[in-house]
C-alpha cells in the first residue's frame, strides 16, 4: 500500500486531495506540528482486535483508544491493539504505523471517533513517514463510510493502573480513563 495505491483510489473516487512531503514523522502529532495544522485535524489509524476481527479505528491525533469503551461498543469478549507484526501482515504495502485511514478491504471494520468530525480538511499519512494526503473530511468520509462512535480520551488523560491492557505481544499499554 503505496501513495501510488493511495492515488489510485482517490482518483477512482473522483475526490480532490492534496499531496504533501516532509521529513520522516513517525507519530500523528509529529504530523500536526510538521504540517502546522491542529492535531484535531490529522487522522490517525489505530489497529485492533477484537474477538479475531479487525478494526481499524481512525482517530484525530490529539486523541488516544479507550479500550474498555470499544470493547463495549463491540460486544466483544477480548479487544487488544493490534502488534507490529499482525500490523505488518495485515498491512504489508505500509510503514508500520502509516496505514492510510482508507477503505482496503472487506474483511476489515472501519470506526471512526465522533471527535474526527470537521468542517474543513483533514490529512493523513499516505502509507509512510514521509508523504500525507490533505483531502476534505466530507470527502474522506463517503468514500469510507465508518461506523462513528465515541471510543477516545485526550493523549494528555491521565493513566492509572488499572488501564493496562495486553497488547498481544506480551507488552502491557496504556490505555486511560
């Protein structure tokens, strides 16, 4: 999954978007302040599990997955973040951690924050660290159609003990009231 895939699809689509370079950004923040734009305004992809279902969760970078909620919202029994290698089969064509909050399959779920909304455009990575797409969030969202639902908290949410959650991979992370 290459900017050249991201291309094509939005093309298909028929939707203006804008292509941006910059320097290696490996957060969505990083992104925001790069891009000088709001960390409201910058999709991120969050990969997650959910009784063997995947869920790709696009969230604005300013904010950060509450699992508990999606579990709940899921009616699921087991929901953990996706690990780097689950990530890298699933998404092979990306950079770990750049997978375009595009449509990429059936088999794939697509929630979105209800924090996402915007009026104007949003941007995204293009399937790596050093290329975005800037498109309008009305755009973006006929062409993904997600579920929207509120499953996030502010990344600056304090963390306490008990919202340590297994990743997968043996790691515990955090994931805030």
């Amino acid at each position: 999954m290459s900017l050249v895939w991201v291309r094509e699809t939005l093309d298909a689509a028929g939707v203006s978007y804008r292509e941006r370079r910059h320097g290696d950004t490996f957060t969505a923040q990083e992104l925001a302040r790069r891009e000088h734009v709001s960390g409201h305004c910058v999709a991120k992809v969050v990969v997650a599990k959910a009784d063997g279902r995947t869920l790709l969760l696009i969230l604005p970078a300013s904010r950060k997955v509450r699992l508990p909620e999606l579990k709940d919202l899921c009616g699921a029994k087991d929901v953990r973040l996706a690990s780097e290698k689950e990530m890298q089969l699933q998404f092979g064509g990306c950079e770990v951690g750049a997978v375009p909050p595009l449509r990429q399959g059936d088999d794939l779920e697509y929630w979105m924050d209800a924090t996402m909304r915007t009026k104007g455009n949003i941007l995204f990575q293009a399937g790596n660290h050093h290329e975005a797409i800037e498109m309008s969030y009305r755009d973006w969202f006929a062409l993904v159609k997600p579920r929207v639902e509120s499953f996030t908290v502010p990344t600056d949410h304090r963390i306490l003990e008990g919202d340590l959650e297994s990743r997968g991979d043996g790691e515990r992370i955090a994931t805030t009231r």
